[in-house]
C-alpha cells in the first residue's frame, strides 16, 4: 500500500485569480446577465462559496471586475513614447484597443452598476493627465490646466469609442480612420 499523498489546498491569492480570470472571460463572453455566482465558480473550477468568501457575492465581483478594468485602461493609456506628440496619439489609441478589447467590461465602467475603487478609477485619469502635462512640457500641447485638458481629451476620445461600440456610425465610415480623425482633432485643439 502506497502512501497518500497529501492534499495541497489552492493559495487564497489564487483562487482570486482564479476568479477574476473567470469572472472576465464569461464578462465578455456572456455579457453581463451570464455572470453568476454558479458560472464564475465552475469557469474557475472552485466552489460557488468562493465568490462570496472573496468578493461578497456577484455584486463584489463585478465591482473588482470593473476596477481591474480601470488598472488595464491606465496600463493602455500610459504610452511611453519620447515624442509628445506621439505619446499623445498612442495613448488615444491604446484607449480605444481597451474598449474595443474589452466593451462590456469598458460599458460598465462608465455606468452607474459598479463601484470600482475610487483610487484605481481615478489613477486612470491620471495617468492621461501626465501625458498632457508631457505634451506641455514639450510645447506641443497648450498651456493650461492639464486636468482640464485631460477632460476634454478623454470626453472626445470616450464618445467616439462609445459611437463606434454602439453601432452608431454609418456602415460605410471606416472606423479606424474616423477614430484617427478624432486624435488629429484633439490634437489640433490642444496645439499651442
């Protein structure tokens, strides 16, 4: 008789993960009305109680769903790039790669269902504020209030994303090429 060998539990940490990773895919997959307690918890192979022990319940879940969106959109935005100009445009586009990557996850960041944490959602906005403080320091972006700037940029940059998921655009309107036009909009409203 061979012996048994001994169980090994899953780390809390992961089973987090575990859980958000589920909690993403049937998000996007299923939209909203398919993310449950029952399907979260077999998506991630752990039991139903798990949703509740980490998160709450679905509520909980959604809103940790959503905040990690808000973490993703930072990450998307946060171009690199030394050129003001192009750091700019490529974090005009690294925002709509989000949106249209994630659009349930992106919808429901912006609507009044979830919680997201405050600090997360707000670092997002942030992270947008520095580039056009960026831009500024380069001279290629406007002086002025940079929170104010980093609004008016992300209300542009939002509508045109939401107009484009939505469906809203004619059928003959080349999306690329229209969210293109969008950037080069803000940016000659934000040249100096």
């Amino acid at each position: 008789m061979s012996p048994a060998k001994p169980r090994t539990r899953t780390s809390a940490a992961e089973v987090r993960s575990a859980l958000l990773r589920a909690g993403r895919t049937i998000l996007e997959r299923d939209g909203e009305a398919g993310l449950t307690v029952r399907a979260v918890a077999a998506e991630a192979k752990v039991a139903p109680m798990g949703v509740y022990n980490h998160f709450d319940g679905r509520d909980g879940l959604l809103d940790a769903l959503v905040t990690d969106g808000y973490a993703e959109l930072a990450r998307a935005v946060a171009s690199t790039d030394t050129d003001a100009a192009t750091r700019l445009r490529n974090s005009g586009r690294g925002y709509r790669r989000f949106a249209l990557g994630r659009p349930v996850t992106y919808g429901l960041m912006f609507s009044a269902q979830c919680t997201p944490d405050i600090e997360v959602a707000a670092h997002a906005f942030d992270v947008l504020v520095e580039v056009i403080r960026y831009g500024q320091a380069a001279g290629v972006v406007i002086e002025g209030d940079p929170v104010q700037q980093a609004m008016q940029t992300w209300a542009a940059v939002h509508g045109a994303v939401s107009l484009e998921l939505s469906g809203a655009l004619q059928p003959d309107v080349d999306r690329e090429q229209n969210y293109e036009n969008v950037l080069d909009f803000v940016a000659r409203a934000l040249r100096p």
